[in-house]
C-alpha cells in the first residue's frame, strides 16, 4: 500500500505547524509553559527567536508549516520506495 505524499504532507504540516502555534500561544499566557521546547526551535530555525511575542509565535508557527510539510513529503517518498522494494520481493 502507498502513501499519498502530498496527502501526508498537508497533514504534517497542519499538525507541526499547529503544535508549534499552541506551544507558543500557550508560552504567551503562561511563560513557564513549554520554554525550552521554543528555544530548542529557536536554534533549528533562523529567525525564529524564543522572546515571547505574536510575531516570533507566527514566524515558529511558520517554520512548523515548511518544516512539517517537507518532512511529510520526504517520509512518504521514502516509505513509498521501501513498500515498493519489498512488494517486488
């Protein structure tokens, strides 16, 4: 069976880029919540910066969208290779 690349890729960047807007979001109410997870993001993405305001959480939220999307694409190509690899044996 065959992923559909492009399927998992919207559904990688929703949940990604969702994740990364609630952590923020919920980092702007209370700031103890999820800190080192935004400074931990704020090393992988250039321009992303973990100082509590809407438009670093847009910017992360963002990066989340690119990055789950391409991560999505990326696993169903290869997955896609392998199931074929392995049908054909």
């Amino acid at each position: 069976m065959r992923l559909s690349a492009k399927a998992l890729a919207i559904v990688s960047a929703i949940l990604w880029g969702a994740s990364v807007l609630l952590v923020g979001l919920t980092n702007l109410a209370a700031p103890s919540y999820g800190g080192n997870f935004l400074h931990g993001l704020s090393s992988v993405y250039p321009g992303f910066h973990a100082s509590r305001t809407v438009l670093d959480v847009l910017v992360g939220m963002g990066y989340g969208l690119v990055d789950g999307a391409v991560a999505g694409y990326l696993f169903a190509l290869l997955y896609n290779i392998f199931v074929q690899r392995v049908e054909k044996a």
